[in-house]
C-alpha cells in the first residue's frame, strides 16, 4: 500500500487554531506594550520640556526669553522639538512660570500613568 506524503484535514485545521490561539493571546499584549511604551516616551519629554524651561529661566531669570518650546530650541536647552508618540503637539503652559502643558497628553492629571486617548478623526 501506497502511504501518501501531506497532511490531513484535520492536522491542518489543528495546526490553524492553535496558531489563531496565540495571535489571540499575543496581539493585545503587544499593544498594550506599544501603548506604556508611548505614555512613558510623552512622560519623557514632558519632563525634559519642564527642565528645559528651568534652565532657561536659570540663565535668563526672565519668563520672557524662555516663553514657548520653539525659544527653549532656540537657545540650546532642548535639542529638537520633542515630538510626542501618540501625535499631539507639545505647548507651553504658563500659568505659574513656564511649564509644559498636560492638556491633550495627560490632562485628566495621571501624569505619567495613563495617556489621553487619541482622537481618530
Ligand atoms: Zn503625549
């Protein structure tokens, strides 16, 4: 008797669901990692916005000359323009000094736990 080479039916589909089994398990924790991931990068850059304008007020002892992210570049306290990881641009919030603003990033005040949502449009 000829055996035949290949697989049954049956060893496939077991094949199939077990595989389906693991994206199940292994997906939404991939993106819960992508997700603290991102809240700790925005947590970053928040904090290094923060420093940037203390430093400039240091140096300059003026609130004037350190007034917006774009000035803390200017004047070599940041790098670059940090660029959040969830796509909401960084401001300055200005109502006691210089700081970053939380809104639109962590506005519900659980800095640095838990990111806002992002807005699909
Ligand atoms: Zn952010």
């Amino acid at each position: 008797m000829m055996k035949r080479k290949g697989f049954t039916l049956v060893e496939i589909l077991f094949v199939v669901v077990i595989v389906g089994i693991l994206v199940a398990i292994l997906v939404p924790n991939a993106l819960k990692a992508v997700a603290a991931a991102n809240t700790k990068a925005c947590a970053g850059n928040i904090r290094s916005i923060d420093a940037a304008f203390v430093a400039c007020y240091a140096d300059t002892r003026d609130w004037a000359s350190c007034d917006d992210i774009a000035a803390l570049v200017t004047g070599g306290y940041l790098e670059d323009t940090p660029v959040c990881p969830i796509g909401v641009d960084y401001a300055a919030d200005s109502t006691n000094g210089r700081r970053c603003a939380r809104t639109g990033h962590f506005s519900a005040g659980n800095f640095p736990h838990t990111h806002d949502a992002v807005v699909v449009e």
